[in-house]
C-alpha cells in the first residue's frame, strides 16, 4: 500500500510489466523498455519519437529503389517485428507502403516464415475493408517485403489517445466494418488473432480498414503452424481465455477481441484495471471486463 511501481511497455505484447522483468511472459521475447512508467489502471501509451536505433536498415533503405519501381521516402512506423517506409511508385507515381522485417525477425527462420505467410494471407483477402496487397518481393540480401496500398488517416488507437471515448454510433460503425472484414477472413478460414485499436485504421475517406496479419493462422489441415508449443500469440489486453489457456481457437477469438475493442472505443482505455499482467491475465480467466454500464 502506498508503494511506487514502475512499469516498462513492452513493444512484443503491448502491455506494462514491472521495470524489474526483463522477458516477456507472453512472448518469451526480451522486453526492451523504452522509459519508465508509473503505475496506473490505464494501459500506458506507447512512446512516440525518432526511430529506434534497431529499425532495420533504415540509412540504407531511404531514397532506394526497391524491386525496381519503389523509391523509399520516409519511414512511417514499425512495431510487430518490421518497419514500413512510404514509397514512391516510379511507374504509376503513386504512394504506397513498404513493409520489411527488422533485423531479428530477419535472424529467426520461424518469424521470417511468419512475414513470408503474411503476405500470402493479406494477397487472399481481396475485401474492402483489409488493407490491400500490392506486390511482394526480396530485397538484394534475399530479405523480403511486402507492398501493401498506402492509407491516409489514423489508427483506432490514435484516435480514442487524442478524443478519447468514442460515441456509440461511432463506435458501432468502426465495429460492423471490423465484424464485416471478419467474416469475409473466417468464410476463408483465415483467423486475424491480434484484433486491436492499433490494428483498425480509420481512412480519411470514412473507411475502416484491419491490418497486420503478421500472426494470422489459417484453419486448414495443410496450413502451417508457426506458433511455437508453449507461446501465447496475440496482445494480452484483447485475448480470448482459450488463447491464455493455449486452448484449440477459432475464429471467435477475433470476435471476442472485437468486443474489447468496442468497449475500449465507448470507455477510453481498455476494459479491465489490471496493473501488472498477472493481474490481467487473472482478471481475463476469472472475472471478465469491466461491465458496460460501470465503465461509461
């Protein structure tokens, strides 16, 4: 009572562990603090600023040509194992986003066939409402990329940071456009398994759009298993109990990610007031998200 926690945000699974741990529960990855954090019920933000000094290849990708079409020009954000740069399509001049792996999803053969299957899933999923393949390809040095269709706009997630909760008819428009491109990615067995506000794009157009299938599974006998025995894959705040159980999941692991989703949008922060992960996880398995009427 009284004690003065200090948390650092982990870049793998987006949540705040005490400054004292250095791997991630979740992801058994290594956490890299990024600055210290005092202990709240609200999930800290993750920090913005320059670069991080491992983003890949960073002065030698800005103003290449990448498969000999795309100029790089800036990049425009990384996380999730890669960095994706904005480019300029010397053929159509139009601008497009470049996404490669970092260094150390580069090093892992499973990760790197991760980033590999990404680009295949995204290329089978040809819906309004899923951010579009454009062409994929390998670098010199047999690194691969995937050019996705450049979006103007912001994340969900910047979104609720900068307004804060959203209201209801807003909120329910982002969750039927999200619901839509999951039924489209189900009928394909095709399970997301990282829905989250950093992963929903809200398009200066009005259109809402899902991104990132870094961590995707397909459904199918013939489809590969990439995820490790023992590993939980996804984003702790929004996983389904039978993924923390490292149960058998299906497609309802995105719908109950949808619906945390949408009580973040309605609440302003993530539904539950767990401070550590252990804490989280309990609060998943046992109690539940904070009711709707409590929370707003």
């Amino acid at each position: 009572m009284g004690q003065h926690l200090f948390y650092a945000r982990c870049r793998h699974c987006g949540y705040a562990h005490p400054i004292e741990e250095t791997v991630c529960k979740v992801t058994c990855a290594r956490i890299t603090p990024t600055r210290g954090l005092s202990s709240s019920r609200q999930i800290p933000a993750a920090p913005s600023g320059s670069a991080r000094s491992g983003s890949v290849r960073l002065a030698t990708l800005l103003g290449r040509i990448v498969g000999g079409k795309y100029r790089v020009l800036r990049e425009i954000g990384h996380g999730g194992g890669s960095t994706v740069y904005e480019c300029l399509d010397c053929k159509s001049g139009e601008r497009v986003a470049l996404k490669v792996p970092l260094d150390e999803t580069v090093s892992s053969e499973t990760d790197l066939r991760r980033f590999f299957q990404e680009a295949k899933v995204i290329g089978s999923l040809r819906h309004h409402n899923v951010c579009a393949l454009i062409d994929s390809g390998q670098l010199e040095n047999a690194v691969p990329y995937i050019v996705l269709e450049l979006l103007r706009g912001e994340s969900l997630d910047s979104r609720i940071t900068r307004k804060g909760p959203l209201e209801f008819e807003q909120a329910c428009t982002i969750g039927l456009s999200v619901l839509e491109a999951l039924a489209f990615t189900h009928e394909l067995k095709v399970i997301h398994r990282d829905i989250k506000p950093g992963n929903v794009f809200l398009c200066e157009d009005g259109q809402v759009k899902i991104l990132d299938f870094g961590i995707s599974r397909w459904l199918t006998l013939e489809g590969p298993r990439l995820t490790p025995a023992g590993r939980i894959m996804g984003t702790p705040v929004y996983l389904a109990p039978e993924q923390i159980r490292m149960e058998h999941v299906d497609g309802r692991v995105d719908i109950y990610a949808v619906g945390i989703v949408l009580q973040e949008c309605l609440f302003g922060r993530p539904p539950f007031a767990a401070q550590s992960l252990d804490e989280l996880l309990r609060e998943i398995l046992q109690v539940g998200p904070i009711p709707l009427r409590v929370g707003r």
